[in-house]
C-alpha cells in the first residue's frame, strides 16, 4: 500500500515578518476609474445644442 508523507518547509523567522508587512502596506493610489470633470458639463451642453436634427422623411415620396 502506498503511503503519503506531507512535508512542511521551514521557514526562518523572517518570512512571517516580510509576509506581514506586506499585508499591512497601504493600497496603491493609481487607479483607472474616469474622474467627475465639472468643467466638461458646459462643453457637452454645447455640442447637444449645436448638433444636427435627424433627417426627415420626404413628403414627396
């Protein structure tokens, strides 16, 4: 019959510091999410103002 050892590594007293101040440090601030541009609304405002109207059916036809 076929026996399994399981073997647990040693680890110096080291590598539960370093994997606990790894846990510890602060979350990057870089993010991807888009930012709330206020100074953007008025810009918007204009090119909905100023687009073209939707074609209309000719009457003709």
């Amino acid at each position: 019959m076929l026996t399994q050892e399981t073997l647990r590594p040693l680890a110096s007293p080291a590598v539960p510091d370093a994997i606990g101040s790894l846990m510890v440090e602060p979350e990057a601030a870089v993010s991807g999410a888009p930012l709330p541009a206020p100074e953007a609304e008025g810009f918007l405002l204009a090119l909905l103002l100023l687009s073209p109207k939707e074609p209309k059916e000719p009457k003709g036809k």
